[in-house]
C-alpha cells in the first residue's frame, strides 16, 4: 500500500498560531495558569453565546465534570447513544454509573421517537426521578452527541428530557460552528441548548489545540465548580488546601494559544468545508445530507457504501485516507452487560458509512481524485 497522500482530516495551522505560542513560551506561561486560558474561554461564550466557559484538557475530561455538573454518581444510569466514539460513554463509568444504549435516526444522531418510547414504556417518574423498571436504578442524565457536525434534534429531546426529569450533556466535540436558523432554538450553537455542553479540539476537530476541550453553560455555578474540580479541588493554593477529590483537567496557556489563533479562523474552515461538501455532490458522490433548519460545521463527510470495506482498502491503496463509522458501543466488551434500545439503524450505518477525505485545507484537484476513485471502483 502506498502512503497515505490525501489525509482523511488533517490541522490547518496558517494562522497566527505561532506568534500566540511563542509569546506564552517567551512569557514563560506554558502550564495550566496565563492569559492565553482566560482569553480562549473568553473568545468561545461570545462566540457560541453561554455566559462563560471553561477549559480543560480534552472533551472526556468535560464530560466527566459535566457528568457530575448533572448530579450522576454510583449506581445511576444515563441515557447514551451507541452510534458514537466511545469518548462520549467511558466518562459514564467514570463516574460510576451506568449507560443505556439508544439506536440512531437517519442524522446519525439519537433517536428522539424511540428515546421517548423508552421513557414511557420502560421507566416511570418517581419523586420526580425516572427510575428504569428493569434495574430499579434512576436515569438522572443523557449525554446527545451531534455526530460529525450534524445536530441532533434537540427540539424534540429538550421537551423529553423536560417531561421526564433528565439533564441534558450535549457532546458538541464535533459540532463547534453548528447552530439552529430555524424553530425554536434559532441561532442557539450545538452544546448551548442542554444543562451543560462540551467541545474538543483535538487534532483532527474543525479547529485544534493539539488536545484539549471546552465545557460551556449559562449556569455559572456549574462552570464555576468544573473549574474548581479541574484544578485538583484547591482551597488554598499556598498552603495546598483540598477539601474534595478533584482532577488535573486544565487547560495549557499554550494550547489555548494555538486554541485562540484557530478560533479566528474557523468561520474560514466552515466556509472551505462546506465548497468541499458540496463540490464532492456536483461530481457526483452523494454524501450523507446535514439537518435542513441549522448551519452546520461541515466537520466530516460521510459516504453510503454497499461494498464499504473493499471500497475503503481499494481507496487506501490509492493514497486516500478513509475510516469506517466507529464500531457500535454496545457491541464493545466493556459494555456487553449494558442495557440497550431497539437498536436497528445504527447497524445499517455501521455496515454502510465511510468518512471521505474533509480536511479545512483540501483542495479542489484532491476532491475530483476521491470522486473519480470512488466512481472507477
């Protein structure tokens, strides 16, 4: 096999990135204290419109905190999806509860219809807790994850989620720029309409710090404790003080720096992501269609394949990088004794989904060479 010459996403780092970093190593604030962090959480709430945010070190260490923003411990148990990356559900086990596995609609995201049939008909509200009648155990959150850019309809979850008592973590790893124009949640971002949301900028999110995430809310207590809880629970910083257990989740100053630098460019990357879109549509590949009430991020671009395996290996001999969907989560050993769904669609995308090539930096002759790979196969 030939190396690897069209990456399947790759960081776009022509911006001022090395001028921020530079300066936080010339001012010696490379660590989880500086400006940079301030700035960087600063520049996302106004950015995606929450109060505030907070920075730590990648989108599981927000879901873990935003977990216990929820009130989730020992023996509870949270609704998930299964069509996802398993970033989204160990968090669950950190915290010592429990996931539910729930199948996926046609926008790779979860299923509202059967998220509410499961309500009904599986749980009843106790104390106003929904408490699931198989385990007896209580469902105080669902983590909504908004899959390669695309939103989950969170009209409909928001009004089950209120129905039934449950918090809302919204995973927005892989929707930062993704918002609603229409209905009742017009111009709200992906991972502002829930309790709490996160986002990641790992190195091949729409824009990167190398690691690292964000956790967003308009509860400010909430985002006041995760900050509290990410920097080891310190009381006292000189007299190292710590009432509670806490984590080593920070944020760097220097990869808030790169963070900042990125964030001035992601309308760019959006813009550029959505030619490529629909650029790989004119010649001839359908891809997978994005909600039609919101903007979304254009982050990745998934195929239909029916020989999906052959035509990823055939596309890899070329020197074009492609993954298939991730395995289903309720399907992986860690999770053989959980409770899952009706799930039905999520195996049909599993079997048939294949990312192309979505880099913010990939040009017009590199979407003709996959179309025309795709098309000869």
């Amino acid at each position: 096999m030939s190396q690897n010459i069209i990456p399947l996403s790759i960081p776009n780092l022509k911006g001022r990135e090395l001028e921020y970093v530079t300066k936080a190593i010339e001012t010696e604030w490379v660590s989880t204290a500086g400006p940079y962090i301030n700035d960087f959480e600063h520049e996302i709430a106004k950015y995606v419109g929450t109060k505030n945010a907070v920075a730590c070190q990648n989108g599981t260490s927000g879901l873990h905190l935003a977990l216990l923003m929820c009130g989730v411990e020992a023996g509870d148990e949270v609704i998930v999806p299964t069509l996802t990356f398993i970033a989204a559900v160990n968090p669950v086990k950190y915290a010592g509860a429990e996931p539910i596995f729930m199948d996926c609609d046609d926008s790779l995201t979860m299923d509202p219809n059967k998220l509410e049939s499961f309500c009904t008909c599986e749980c009843e509200l106790v104390n106003n807790t929904l408490v699931n009648r198989k385990t007896g155990k209580s469902i105080k959150a669902m983590i909504v994850v908004h899959v390669f850019g695309n939103m989950a309809d969170m009209e409909k979850i928001k009004a089950i989620a209120d129905r039934f008592s449950i918090k809302i973590i919204e995973d927005a790893t892989e929707a930062l720029g993704t918002y609603y124009t229409d209905g009742v949640f017009k111009g709200k971002h992906a991972g502002t309409i829930g309790d709490i949301g996160v986002y990641s900028f790992n190195g091949n999110k729409i824009i990167t710090t190398g690691g690292g995430g964000m956790i967003v809310s308009n509860n400010e207590d909430y985002l006041d404790r995760c900050r509290y809880l990410s920097t080891q629970a310190k009381n006292d910083a000189l007299y190292f003080v710590h009432d509670e257990i806490g984590y080593n989740y920070r944020m760097t100053n220097i990869q808030a720096a790169l963070g900042l630098a990125q964030l001035e460019q992601l309308e760019k990357f959006i813009s550029v992501k959505k030619e490529n879109y629909y650029e790989y549509q004119s010649l001839g590949i359908p891809l997978l269609p994005f909600r039609a009430n919101i903007r979304p991020n254009y982050w990745f671009y998934s195929y239909i394949a029916e020989d999906r395996d052959n035509l990823l290996n055939e596309l890899n001999r070329q020197g074009i990088q492609t993954r298939p969907i991730w395995k289903l989560i309720h399907s992986l050993k860690p999770y053989d004794d959980s409770q899952s769904y009706e799930i039905k669609k999520a195996i049909y995308y599993y079997d048939h989904v294949l990312n192309l090539p979505c880099s913010s930096g990939l040009s017009k002759d590199e979407v003709s060479t996959v179309a025309k790979a795709i098309l000869n196969y």
